[in-house]
C-alpha cells in the first residue's frame, strides 16, 4: 500500500513558496511543478491539535473547514496569538503595515520584524509598505488608531482578496497608489504612539513573487476535499495559502492549502497527469469578474 502523507500546510522560504508534510518533510512548489493528490476512500478528516500538541480527541471536522481544528483546539490557538491581544509582555520588537489586496481593499496589521515580509506574503498581499516599528503594545495602539480615525479594517475576508486577484490593476504604481495615500495619512495623525518609530512609505509589489503578472485569471476554486476525489493540475501561480492550478479543459482553478491539513493523502494515479479535478468547485461568479 502506497505511503499517505499528511499535510500541515504552505510555508512561504526564502526561495518560495513549500507544502510542509508531518515529520518536517518540505516539497518546494517552482512555477510548472504538478501537483497531484487523491484522499483515500473512505478517509475522515480529523483535528490537527493546536500549538504543537495533537487534539485530545482526534476530533472529525468539516472538509469546508480553513482551520481544520476542532472549537476547543481552534480556542487554544487563538488564546496564544498577537493577534488575539492576549500577549502584553512580548519584548521582541514589531512593525506595523499597510497591505493591499486589490481596489480598495487596504489593510493594517502587525508582525514581528524578526519575520520580515513573511507574513505578508503568507496573507497573499499584492504590495505592502511599513508603517512604524517599534514595541508591540505601541504597535497594536497604532493599529488601533488606523481602524478609529481612518477606518482602515485590520481584517478582509479571504475570498474577497481571491475574488480580485484576477482583475489587478497592470502597473506597480497603479497598485502602490492607495497604499502611499493612506501611508501618508497615518503618520499625519495626532496620537501617534512616541515609542513607534515611523517608516518612510516604501511600497513593495509581490506580483511577480506570486506569479500573477501573466494576467491569467481563475475560473473557480476547490470547496473542499472528499474521500475518493483528486486534485492534479500544474502550479501556474502561488498567493498566499492559495495554489493556482491549471487543471486540464477546467482552466485555472484554486486550491486553498488549508483544505489539505487534517486529511491523510496519497500520490495521484499517473492516468491524472494531465490535470484534473473530482472534488467539488464552485466557479466564481461572473459578475466578480466585471467588477474592476
């Protein structure tokens, strides 16, 4: 019987974008590679745990489910997050960001500098700049402030960020626009924190990273993994946890790596090489398409 392999998520390296498998093993993910997986019949998608530690109860969760944790593990997790606003005494030094995702749609947030643009790249940011650097308590009131005084949301729901990414704007400075606009308003405000310093607005443009200068728009995305079905196509372009995969006569279709965790998975049978898809899509809707 073939190995089955367990999937603990996409992990973005110096190099690029990886699947990182239980063990520690890594596959790296270059444009062209194909990807090709079936979940075995009759499997069930089980909890990974949360911080480490497995789930007490190997509890079942829903194939639709990003988080692939049960409630109890996925409150665990969220209890010894930044984001969550639990962890006060952190000394490590952070940077505040504007990200852009596409018209529209800007985002404040936090990351430690020891991470770099990590976190940017794992949220699927087009282009990004820094705000401020500085203690993480100060960093969380800059935050804040950006949310009060110009209602900028520290939070865009994935599929609006998915539903965009096929329509951007062609050039860097067409993208960079709103985010040098806001950059600019934000170190204007009063009540800027005194122990943040401010970063000089130096938007940086992910598109080529990602591989999405080709302009080649998806036509759907994968809901969910199903015991029996498979997912074989080639990588033709990688934005944050989102594998675009050009997947037979389908066209361009996304697979959200998070779907993969919690599921036992085994290698494609060789007749599926040419690309295919026997797990349920949803297309996107036309009129997303039109919008920009």
């Amino acid at each position: 019987m073939a190995q089955v392999w367990k999937c603990t998520g996409l992990r973005w390296a110096p190099d690029g974008p990886v699947l990182v498998w239980d063990g520690g093993r890594r596959s790296a993910l270059p444009r062209g590679k194909r990807v090709a997986f079936t979940v075995p019949e009759g499997a069930v998608r089980t909890c990974v745990g949360a911080r480490g530690h497995a789930c007490p109860v190997r509890a079942t969760v829903p194939g639709r489910s990003t988080g692939a944790r049960c409630e109890e593990c996925a409150r665990l997790d969220r209890a010894h997050s930044v984001a969550a606003d639990t962890i006060a005494d952190d000394p490590r030094p952070y940077r505040v960001y504007l990200a852009w995702f596409g018209p529209g749609m800007v985002k404040v947030g936090i990351t430690a500098v020891e991470r770099g643009p990590a976190r940017l790249l794992e949220q699927g940011a087009v282009c990004f700049s820094w705000l401020g650097t500085g203690p993480l308590m100060a960093a969380r009131r800059a935050e804040e402030l950006l949310r009060a005084a110009l209602r900028v949301p520290d939070r865009i729901p994935y599929a609006e960020k998915r539903a965009v990414r096929s329509a951007l704007p062609g050039t860097e400075e067409e993208r960079a626009a709103e985010v040098r606009e806001l950059h600019a308003r934000a170190v204007a405000l009063a009540g800027w924190p005194e122990s943040l310093r401010p970063e000089p607005c130096a938007v940086v443009d992910q598109v080529r990273e990602f591989g999405l200068e080709e302009g080649r728009g998806a036509l759907g995305e994968v809901v969910a993994l199903v015991p029996g079905g498979t997912v074989s196509g080639e990588l033709v372009a990688a934005a944050g946890p989102d594998l675009h995969l050009a997947a037979g006569g389908r066209g361009v279709v996304v697979l959200d790596t998070r779907l993969m965790t919690g599921w036992e998975l085994l290698p494609a049978a060789p007749e599926t090489d040419t690309g295919g898809l026997t797990v349920p899509v949803r297309e996107f809707r036309r009129e997303q398409e039109g919008l920009f």
